[in-house]
C-alpha cells in the first residue's frame, strides 16, 4: 500500500469547501462581481470562434454566459439562411 501524501486531507478539505459553493457566489458580492466580469468579458468573445473561456473558478458562470452569446449568435445566422 501506498504510503498517504496528505493528499487525502486536501481533497477532503476541497470537497467540504465546495458544499458552500452556491451559497458564497449567489451573494451580492459575486452577482456583482459575476455581472462587471461579464461587462468587460463579453467583447472579447469571439463571434466567428467557438472557445472555451471559462475560467476553473468561475463555477461555470462564464460558460453560461458565453453558450447565452453562441445561443444567439446560431439563431440570427439560422435567420439569415
């Protein structure tokens, strides 16, 4: 058997962290913080490339806000068929 590395006990501490998660970033703060982001990240999406932007931290609010932005880009090339 392999000798434990501690590795253990970090992942435990990560896994109890990540149960508070959805309760720290639906506060005020992170909507805030989400919604200036999102400001000054949108522009930068690119509108002929899909790609991955979203960062590891971000819980995945940037990839929703980006698939909201392909989302719509596919619609209006749709229309314009």
């Amino acid at each position: 058997m392999l000798k434990a590395t501690g590795m253990e006990e970090i992942e435990s501490y990560y896994d109890k962290k990540s149960e508070s998660y959805d309760e720290i970033f639906s506060t005020l703060y992170f909507k805030v913080y989400d919604a200036i982001t999102w400001k000054y990240l949108e522009p930068h999406v690119p509108t002929d490339d899909v790609v991955e932007i979203a960062p590891n931290y971000d819980q995945g609010t940037s990839a929703i806000n980006a698939a909201k932005v392909i989302f719509e880009m596919l619609c209006q090339i749709e229309k314009a068929r």
